[in-house]
C-alpha cells in the first residue's frame, strides 16, 4: 500500500473510530455541495477537498454526501466565501486570505507574514486560542470554518532576473496578490493577479517580471522554471499557508450533532494529511526543478531586512483599519515569540545537525 493510501486509510479509520457510534444511530440524509478555491489539476490543493468529502462519507455510511466542484465551476473563484455566506452553497474549500479586500482579519487565519510555520500555526490553533478568535470573527460572516489543510512554508517565487538588493523589487510586475502584495508594494513593487493557468504565459510574454504560487511540486506542475529561472526562497509572506473548510453557519448548526461532529473531525484529518503529502512530494520536487534548469536563490539578509519593516508598518496602517485583525495579530505575535523561544532550543539544532549530515552525504 502506498504511504498517502496507508495514511488516508489510518485518518478516515480515525474519523469513523471517533463518529460512527453515534452516526449509525441517524439515518438522516444529507446532501451538500462543496466548491474548491483550486483546479482539479492540483491533486494537493484539490484533493484536499475530495478527502474531506470521502471522510464524512465513510463516516455516515453515505448518507452525509458533500458534492466537490473545482475552482469556477459553480462560483468564481473570487466569490467562493460570498457563496457560503449567502447559502447558496453549503461549503467551500479555501484560503481566507483571498478574501482579505473585506476586512483584513481575513488574512490572518490563513497566514501571518513572517508569522508561524506550519506546526506553529496549528498549536495556536488548537491550543494557543487560535481557532476560539477566529471562530468569532468567521461567526460574524455567517460562516463556521475549521483547519483543513496546509501547505507548508512555501517558496519566494520564480523571478525572470535576480534580485540582489531591496531596490531591485522597484517596478518589478510580481504575480503576487493580496496581503503579501500590499507589503511588497511599499518597496516599490506592482502586484499582479493573475489565476494559476494564466502565469506561465504572462511570464512567458514579459507581461510580468516575476510570480510566486506555492512550491515546488505544485510549481512544477505549472512550468514556470522554462520562463523564470530564478528560484528564491523563502516565502517569508507564507512560512505557512493554512486552508480551512468553510460552511454556512446555519445550515451547519442545522445538521444533527453527530454530523457535525463529522465534519469537525474530518477537517482536521485532512490538516494532517495535507501538510504529510506535501512534505513528500516536494523533496521530490526541488531536485526536478533544479534538473530542468531552476536556480534556487535565497533572499539575502538585507532583503528580507527590508521586507520585515514593510511587513510590520503594513502590519500598524491593518490593525487601525480593523479592530478584530489587530486582536488576532495580538495573539498570533505573542505565540510566535514564545514558540521560536523553543524551537530555538528544540527543533532548530537538530534540524541544523541533521541538514549538515544531508550535505555531508551522511544520511
């Protein structure tokens, strides 16, 4: 059995072991539509929202079925949290951050610049009062969200030239939008929006100098590494990118408890899944694209220097705006302190050993 199938296999054991008891007393039947933020052509990103949909199925003995649908199939992309919200459809699969032009508090539950790593993001989640502010804020839209997915620290993007120095992001057109393109803005940059199937014909044309998605595996997939050569990490604006399932608040407390309990558990299986496949495939990942010709770079101290202030007076201009994105940065900066006071002492000398015996040729 292959290592994602044994995994699958042990996560969904995992929702029915904790749901079915109480599920196999309902025979209520559910059906629900479920629109993705992403093509179906990125079995990550996509594939995260058809394990859900499996998970609550398995669980149910089918009478919970969430019908999946891939990026503009049903909604358009940039309307996918208005959908939920409205109820027209029940569900999504997305990152908040797309929608961060509303309030900017719709930022932070998906990633904070120079914030958290994956497993950082998850502890504050989970136990450092994460999900209980961002359950009030989400509540707010009308909307009841969990974790359920993500993608790891992702890469700086592929640029057409190198860049050396904070003045070389002035004019430079960066496929980056949202949040993470408003602070490259204030070092001279133009962000650009463009849908992931439109990037490589925009780099290829010159109509933009750069262009970040998420990191290797997916960017492989994409081509980028025939126009842009230049490879930069790290992706300081994304050191995680958290997604979370998305469902109509009312028709999510409509749903009997144990359905709900479903849905809850399921989320959090596809949390774990999602980050574990990620960490296969890209190592796989970052040694093709180096074989097809990609020129991995890191940003050098300066700018990520100049970055970190750009990212921090953006940071004060957001929390005046918004009163619930200020108290979320609150939380989230306090946590960050003390959790890289640890890793410091934990996490980072061993991965630093262990990194030097890779490239010794030890491991």
């Amino acid at each position: 059995m292959k290592r994602r199938q044994l995994f699958g296999a042990a996560a969904a054991g995992a929702v029915v072991g904790l749901a079915m008891p109480a599920v196999a007393q309902s025979a209520t039947k559910v059906s629900w539509r479920m629109t993705s933020a992403f093509p179906n052509s990125l079995d990550t990103l996509f594939g995260a929202a058809k394990l859900l949909s499996k998970y609550v199925s398995d669980a149910t003995e089918g009478n919970f079925v969430i019908d999946v649908f891939a990026a503009g199939e049903i909604v358009p992309p940039a309307q996918i949290a208005d959908a939920v919200m409205s109820g027209s459809i029940e569900a999504a699969h997305t990152a908040s951050y797309y929608y961060w032009g509303k309030d900017p508090a719709w930022q932070l539950p998906t990633t904070m610049p120079f914030g958290l790593n994956a497993r950082g993001m998850n502890a504050w989640f989970y136990y450092g009062g994460g999900n209980e502010i961002c359950d009030d804020f989400f509540a707010a839209q009308g909307i009841t969200a969990f974790p359920a997915g993500n993608t790891g620290a992702q890469m700086g993007g592929w640029f057409r030239k190198q860049i050396t120095k904070p003045e070389d992001f002035q004019g430079l057109k960066f496929r980056m939008g949202g949040f993470a393109g408003a602070i490259l803005q204030k070092l001279g940059a133009i962000p650009q929006s463009q849908p992931a199937a439109q990037i490589y014909e925009a780099l290829e044309k010159g109509t933009i100098d750069a262009a970040e998605f998420v990191g290797p595996y997916d960017d492989q997939k994409l081509g980028f590494v025939k126009v842009a050569p230049y490879y930069y990490y790290p992706g300081w604006w994304e050191g995680s990118a958290a997604l979370h399932g998305m469902f109509n608040k009312a028709k999510f407390e409509a749903l009997p408890p144990a359905y709900q309990a479903v849905l809850k558990t399921a989320c959090q299986a596809v949390n774990t899944d999602m980050l574990a496949h990620y960490d296969l495939v890209n190592a796989t990942a970052i040694k093709a694209v180096v074989a097809e010709g990609a020129k991995l770079q890191p940003f050098n101290p300066e700018i990520l220097a100049a970055c970190w202030k750009a990212t921090e007076d953006t940071y004060t201009e957001m929390s005046a705006k918004s009163p619930t994105f200020g108290k979320m940065l609150t939380s989230l900066k306090g946590f960050r302190r003390d959790y890289y006071l640890w890793t410091q002492v934990s996490e980072y000398p061993f991965d630093a050993f262990m990194m030097g015996q890779q490239r010794a040729g030890a491991l």
